[in-house]
C-alpha cells in the first residue's frame, strides 16, 4: 500500500534535516535496513491508531523546539553517593572528560561510534534488531529513525554480574539541542546489570535501549528523566528475555513538555519475568505517554505492568498498554494496572489498555481508573490536624506507592519517594 | 480517587486437556439453518442509483427521503470500508447482492395479519414467533396474566406484519413498519430519521442510508408506559440477498418502552450480508430497554457461509434523566461488527450495556460498546462477556469518554473473558477518555479458561460434559442474562448452550 501522504511528507521533512547516511562496516549497514523500514511506514500523523492521543507534530518537526535548561541543583543529582561507573552525555555528545574510566569486571562499554566501524562486532545481532521485530504489529518509526541516525550511545556486553552499576547521565546545555542516543545492552546468560539514567538530555531527545537478556540473566534498569524541564523526549526499551530471565524497569517522570516513553517487551523463554512501572507527576503543559507491549511468547512467563500518574494545572496523562499472549504461550501470569489521580478539573487521562489472548490457560487481568483525590480521605486527614496540602501529598505518595514498590532496591525506592515529596511540596494546585 | 477494582478470577491449576479439545462440528446444530421455499421478487443484482430509486420507489417514498438516500449513497461511493477490527473476512463484493427481495405474495401489501401469506406465517411459527395475537412466546405459558409481546416480522426486504397494532393505537403508542410510519407518520419520521445516527456515521450506516428496505418504527408518546414488549424478528430467506433495515425508536418525555430484537438465517455456502441502523430517541425521563438475541447463520464449522453482521446502534439521551439499556446476546453470524452506544448528553442520563458474545468455530466477533458522558452526572454501566471456542476470535472493543463538562459522571466497565480450548482468541480494546476530574472512572477486564473444578463437580453430580459447560458457561454469563427481559432470558440460556455444542471434547 501506498504511503499516505502526510507521514511521506513528514518523514520527508524531517530527513532533510539530518546528514545523509554514509561510512562503512556493520553499523552503516545497520542504519540503511533502518531507513529503508523508516521509508515504508513514514512518520506519525495524528490519525495513526497509536498517536490519537499524543500529537507528534513537535517529535516530526525537522528542528527541535526550543526548551530552556533548568537548573536543578536545588537538590542532590540523583544516584548520587553510589558507587557506579557514570557515563556522561552532554546533548548527547558523549563526554569522555566527565565520564568514568569505561573498564568495569564484568563489563565491557564501548562507545557507538567507535565500535560501529568494525568489520564484526556482538552488537551486530542487536543493535536495530530488536528494534526492528518491535516493528510489528505496531510501527514505531521513531525508533527506526532513531537507529538510521543515532550519534552517539553505547553498547554494553555484560558477561558476569557487573562489579556496580552504570549509570548513564544526560546533561542539556543547549537550548535547540537535538540529540539521538541509540544504546545495546547485551546480557550473557546468568549474567547481571543495573543500569541508571537520569538527565533531561536535550531539547529534543530520541533514545532507544536494545537489551538482550540471555537465559538466566538479570537487568534492573532505573530511570529519572530530568525534572521540571521543557524538553520534549521519546524513548524506546525493546527488550528481549530468555529462560529464567529477569528485567525489571521503572521510570519517574516529574514534567517535561511532551515525554512518550515505549517499552517492547518479548518473552521468548520459559519462565521469564518482566516488571514495568512507571510514575509520572505533570503540573501544567505536561503530555507523559506511556505505550507499553508486552509479549508472551512461551510458556509459564509473568508479566506485570504498573503506571501511576498525577496530573494537574491542565496536564494530560496517557496509557496504552498491551498484553500479547501468543499460541501456546499457557500458563502465563499477565497483569496491568494503570491509574491516574487528576487534581484539578483540567487535567485528563486518556487509556487504551490492551488484551490479545490466544491461550486457554493463562491468568490475564488489567485494570485503569482514573478520578479525584478521595476528599473523604482527605477530610480524615485533615481532621487529624495535617494541613491540606500536607494530607494531599500524602495521599498522592500513598498513590503512586505501589509503582514505587517495583525497585528492588531500596535505598533507590526511598531516594525517589524522597523526591516526590519535594516536587509535590513545590507543585500545587491552583486555589 | 477510587479503589483499585481490578480481579483475578480464580483460577486453577490442573488443565485436563480433554476438557478443553478442540471443537467439534457445529454443522447441523444450528436450529433455524432451514429455507423458506417461496417465490420470492428481486430487484436486479448489484448497487447503483437506479436500485436506490427502485427501493424507494417500491415503498411508495416521498422526495425528501429518495433524495436523503441518494445523498447517502453519493457520500458511501467515496467512503472507504473500514477494516481496523480484529476481523478477517474476504473481500465483500458490494455488487455481487441483491438488495432488494421480497416475497411476491406481499406485492399487495395485505390489510391484515389474516391475509398474510400463510407460508410466511408458517415461518415464523416455526421460528417460535407467532404472529397470531394473544399468543405467547415461550418460557411464559401459564402466567395467570398473559403476557403480551406485539411482534413486527421482517422478512427479507420487507415487513410482512406487525401484531397488536390497534391494542397499541389505543395507548397512543406507534408501531409499524418503518415504510409505513414514512407514510402515515411523515413528520415524526423525518424529525428524527438520521438524527442519532446520520447518513455520514461510517461506512455500513451509509450503505444502510442508501438502501435500507424496511425496518420498525416505534413512537411511544408522552408520560406513556408501553402496555407490552415491542419486538421485531428479522428473517433472511433469499439467496445472495443482503439485509438493510432501519429501525427508529423514539420515546417521549417520560415515556417507557422495552424492545426485543431476533434474528435468524437460512444455512447457505456463501455469506449474506446484513448491515443494520437502529436509531433510539430519549426524551426527558423516559426510558428504552432494547434487548437482541442476535442468532444469524454462523456459518459451518470450517467457516463456510454465515451472516456477515455490520450494524450500527446507538441511543440518544437527549433529555435529563433519559436512561437506555442495552441487552445482546450476540452467538450466530461469522463476522459481528457491532457497538450498541449510548450519548448521554442529557443531566442524569443513564446507559447500560449488557453484552454476551458467543464465538465458537469459525466466527468472529468485534464487538462492545461506546459510552458518551456530555451531561453532567451521568451514569453508565458495561458488563461485557465474551466466551470463546473453537478456533474464534472474539474481542471487546469500547470506549468510555467523559467529556469536560460531563462533572461528577461515573462509568464502570467490567469485561470477562472465557477460553475453550487453545486455538480461539480472546482480546480487549478499551478506550478511556476522561476529561475532567469529578468523574470517576473504572475499567476492569479478565481473561480465563472454564474451571476444571466446577466442570468435575457438575460431573459428579451425573451431568454430561456438555450440560455442565453449558451450566458454567451460563454462570459466567449470568449478570447479563438478568438483565434480559424473561422471554428472551429463557431463550438466551439455551442458546448459550447450544452455541457451544460440541465445544468440549
């Protein structure tokens, strides 16, 4: 079928923007099946099934809008204190003077751009090849067009547990920064990483994170998208897991113009586990997009899916998630829960949580909610001689609690409750 | 903010894999799969202008209404069929049809029910529909008072009668044929033919505005409870002929009516088309239940044949305090597309849908509904089942909108679904749009296979496999065949059980 004219003219637009794909070796080659998958679906246009809620225009738009910096030195850089082996990105430009030394046991980090010209490297079984079965049945053109032009990202070989973390940091320095980061993780099996972000990155940010979790390995991923920024941001987590194998994600988005984070999840072993969570707070112009897809496609694997958002001041929450249990996928253990608690009469939340079943024994449930703060709750509260707003923030902690929970770790789960408690301190509702 | 209302059902371990085999024929078990041999008058094959005027023509129709046809079939020839359900069918070959067919008997329209060809009242008394009055329908006999159920049957591209119909005159209320309400009603049916659902609305609905061929009509005047249930059955006999039928409901201000609706098809190798419009009005106070027991040819068992059912439903709550229910029991037809909605744009509205969709063999089924909160305070419930069996696909597909001025609005969906055997889909799409925040908003939805346990227990107390099935199966369904008028309830259950004959092993 012919490409309809408005996504063509988009991606057009939007390709001439950017330099041509040149260079050798396997990444060149990479990006050119990305661009020709790129060329076949074209850019988002609203009428797009999975963008009738989220406008693309500012993601399309051949030049990054403009988003100021905001200094956030008000309080701690998160992560910070742990031992971790930072990698810094400075509108995405990798900054090897801010960086740490990339040799960690365990692990081995290169960067992209030095990789990518060799002849062979393990990257070239990942690097767009998750993203591309993360094509079907829903197009995700940005993530294409994400591994045709990334500039910079690492790639990750994990071959043991890895001695500490390694924590990605994105700083934004200019106000029309336009950054594409493109990573590989790569899990051996019975192998373990926990990997952090945090950062807004840039004025416009494109990021996609290939993880491949081989059998038995484990991958906690962390992540803090810079708070009380303009950026406008989309991200992709395609992730693939094996047998025994583990992931567990969380993000907290405290505002940002417009964020539309994607995870694509497979479970292609038996038993895998994958746990995405996901809170977001949005005071004003705020748009958070969470489209989650999750596949089962063996047997007796468990699922979980826990977003939670807060909006208020006219911010606008989605989620679009779906459970996909394939033939023969029995035994599966699917559960999805998204809710938002909208503070003031503005503010909406808009859900498409998906089911697709085609197993007979499986236990697959979602749920979505979406209304007021519980006045009689509040009332409680304040009764007991707390301060309305003190009652509120209570309430709104007690809320988002359950997608906090999902990070096992807990001096991290304690630092982001923290977190969240100073931002709702800072935000309020009018009146 | 609300409660976390999500469930897991309970669910067991401990498959016995001989429980959930995969489905046998169907073939055969379809009660109404028989043809009615009559001759039978057909407007040429195909779709074009000429065979709109020919319809139009054929019911006696005045300008206004050829010339809103017309229109409707100007707007359907650039319109594209709409293909985003999770429905696989064939091509449909718009021109390959008959769009017209009526039993030549009705060439003069008969004056009475007793002038009626008796080969068409024989049909439907073998569909268990008499078209006697002061007959009953079953599950009701020996009630002290009878009840009483005035019937218009449609057959084909025709109405062939309508009971009761001086009874309901005497209580004000209209019912008729649709053809006959344009004119003996004109004013009423033009005030609101297309005004809940316009020629524009989507595809089938504008394919239903070119070519609709007959339909009822209901007019159930101010502060007027309906002294009985209104209830129209459709009937496909003819060949490669497609059924377009409009129905028009409008309820007054605190007026009351209860609808039911059937359906059923002769056996046939190839697929017939059916795409229907019903249009319900709600005025201030007044209240519709519209119930369907939606039992079109399904097809056999490899999928060969069936009804492809393209319908467009929607109620209108214009007025404060306007409530709509709706009822289906959707088991036959190979393809349904079909979401029952309600606009609730009156203060207090209320809507409620009530669905159980039976998929088994080949069919599929993409169905659900469309919740539209405009008016403050409204109200709306969506208890959904779906079972599936056989290698069929059956998904809900609806959508809950809470509009900004729509305050304190409530909405509760809960959608179960139910697996037999592993070679059958089961899927939920729900859409949740909520634009203010004094509304609340809750949706739900499981997925499950039927409990072992409760099978061996019915077992064990001397049932067959497929008696316990039907048992368990009606359970699940059990919320939403209490809300079904009693004579369709009886009707429903053993529908549930005979659409699933063969389903286990």
């Amino acid at each position: 079928m012919a490409l309809p004219k408005a996504k063509e003219d988009a991606l057009q637009a939007r390709l001439a923007g950017l330099p041509a794909l040149s260079g050798k070796g396997w990444l060149a080659a990479a990006r050119g099946e990305a661009l020709a998958r790129l060329d076949a679906m074209g850019l988002p246009v609203r009428r797009d099934e999975y963008w009738r809620y989220t406008d693309p225009a500012s993601l399309n738009a051949p030049e990054a809008p403009v988003a100021h910096r905001f200094d956030a030195s008000d309080e701690a850089p998160p992560f910070d204190g742990m031992d971790r082996l930072k990698v810094v990105f400075v509108d995405g430009v990798f900054d090897p003077k801010a960086s740490d030394d990339l040799t960690l046991a365990g692990v081995t980090i290169e960067r992209l751009a030095e990789a990518g010209s060799k002849d062979i490297h393990w990257a070239q079984g990942t690097y767009g090849i998750l993203e591309a079965r993360g094509q079907t049945p829903v197009a995700r053109p940005f993530a294409a067009l994400n591994t045709a032009h990334a500039t910079d990202g690492v790639l990750i070989h994990v071959t043991a547990r890895a001695a500490k973390p390694v924590s990605l940091i994105y700083v934004h320095q200019s106000e029309t920064s336009d950054a594409i980061l493109h990573h590989c993780v790569k899990l051996d099996p019975g192998a373990e990483l926990t990997l952090l972000e945090n950062g807004p990155a840039a004025a416009r940010f494109s990021k996609v994170l290939e993880v491949e979790v081989a059998d038995g390995a484990r991958f906690h991923h962390i992540r803090l998208q810079g708070r009380d920024h303009e950026r406008r941001a989309v991200t992709h987590v395609f992730a693939r897991l094996g047998t025994r194998s583990e992931m567990r994600s969380f993000t907290l988005t405290a505002n940002g113009r417009l964020t539309r984070n994607e995870a694509v999840v497979e479970l292609t072993g038996t038993e895998g586990r994958a746990h995405l969570a996901g809170a977001a707070v949005g005071d004003g112009e705020f748009h958070h997009d969470d489209t989650v897809f999750i596949t089962h496609a063996a047997e007796a694997c468990e699922s979980r899916q826990v977003f939670k958002k807060v909006l208020m001041n006219g911010a606008t929450g989605v989620f679009q998630g779906k459970i996909l249990v394939k033939p023969g996928a029995q035994k599966t253990d699917g559960y999805q829960i998204s809710q938002s608690l909208l503070l003031d009469e503005d503010s909406q939340f808009l859900a498409k949580p998906e089911l697709e079943i085609y197993a007979d024994d499986v236990k697959c449930s979602h749920g979505s909610t979406s209304g007021a703060i519980d006045e009689t709750a509040l009332f409680y509260l304040q009764s007991r001689g707390l301060p309305r707003r003190t009652a509120q923030a209570l309430l709104v902690l007690a809320f988002l609690a359950e997608a906090i929970q999902e990070i096992a770790d807990e001096d991290i789960a304690e630092d982001i409750r923290a977190r969240l408690e100073r931002w709702l301190a800072r935000h309020g509702t009018k009146g | 903010m609300t409660a976390i209302l999500e469930t897991t059902p309970d669910l067991r371990e401990g498959v016995d894999r001989e429980t959930i085999e995969t489905v046998q024929a169907m073939a055969g078990k379809y009660k109404y799969g028989w043809e009615t041999e009559i001759e039978t008058e057909y407007a040429p094959k195909g779709l074009s202008e000429d065979i709109v005027r020919l319809i139009s023509q054929k019911n006696g129709e005045p300008e206004w209404l050829l010339n809103w046809r017309l229109a409707a079939y100007q707007r359907w020839l650039k319109m594209e069929e709409p293909r985003w359900a999770m429905l696989n069918y064939p091509e449909i070959d718009y021109q390959d049809q008959y769009y017209y067919a009526k039993p030549k008997s009705m060439a003069q329209k008969p004056k009475s029910l007793d002038e009626v060809d008796p080969k068409l009242l024989a049909t439907y008394a073998k569909l268990g529909i008499p078209l006697k009055e002061q007959m009953l329908l079953a599950g009701v006999e020996g009630e002290a008072e009878p009840r009483k159920v005035a019937v218009d049957a449609v057959f084909d591209s025709v109405s062939v009668g309508t009971t009761f119909k001086a009874e309901l005159a005497k209580a004000g209320v209209i019912f008729c044929s649709i053809s006959e309400a344009v004119r003996e009603h004109p004013e009423l049916v033009k005030q609101y033919l297309g005004s809940v659902v316009p020629p524009t609305d989507n595809f089938f609905a504008t394919l239903n505005s070119a070519v609709f061929s007959d339909g009822s009509f209901v007019y159930v005047p101010p502060g007027v409870r309906c002294p009985m249930e209104l209830s129209t059955y459709f009937r496909i006999n003819a060949e490669n002929t497609g059924q377009f039928e409009r129905t028009l409901i409008v309820c007054d201000e605190g007026a009351y009516v209860s609808y039911l609706e059937g359906c059923t098809a002769p056996k046939r190798d190839t697929h017939q088309l059916h795409a229907a419009v019903v249009e319900i009005v709600i005025l201030k106070d007044a209240e519709v239940k519209y119930s369907t027991v939606q039992n079109w040819y399904p097809g056999d068992e490899n999928g060969k044949g069936g009804i492809f059912n393209f319908v467009t439903k929607r109620a209108d709550c214009r007025g404060d305090r306007a409530k709509v229910m709706w009822t289906q029991v959707e088991t036959g037809s190979a393809i349904t597309w079909k979401y029952p909605s309600c606009i609730l744009r009156g203060d207090d509205a209320q809507g409620e849908f009530y669905s159980i969709a039976i998929a088994n063999n080949a069919q599929q089924a993409d169905t659900g509904t469309k919740m539209v909160h405009l008016g403050k305070r409204t109200k709306s419930r969506i208890v959904s089942k779906g079972i599936s069996a056989g290698r069929a696909q059956n998904t809900y597909r609806g959508l809950v909108s809470m509009h900004p001025k729509a305050k304190d609005s409530r909405n509760y969906t809960q959608c179960d679904s139910l697996l037999i055997g592993d070679k059958c889909g089961a899927h939920t799409v729900p859409y949740i749009e909520v634009r203010n925040n004094s509304s609340r908003v809750e949706h739900e939805a499981t997925t499950s296979k039927v409990d072992d346990d409760q099978l061996f227990y019915c077992r064990s107390r001397g049932m067959d496999e497929e008696e316990a099935v039907a048992l368990v199966v009606n359970g699940f369904c059990k919320e939403v065949l209490q809300a079904l008028p009693m004579e369709f309830a009886m009707e429903a259950q053993s529908l549930v059980a005979i659409s699933l004959e063969g389903s286990v092993g």
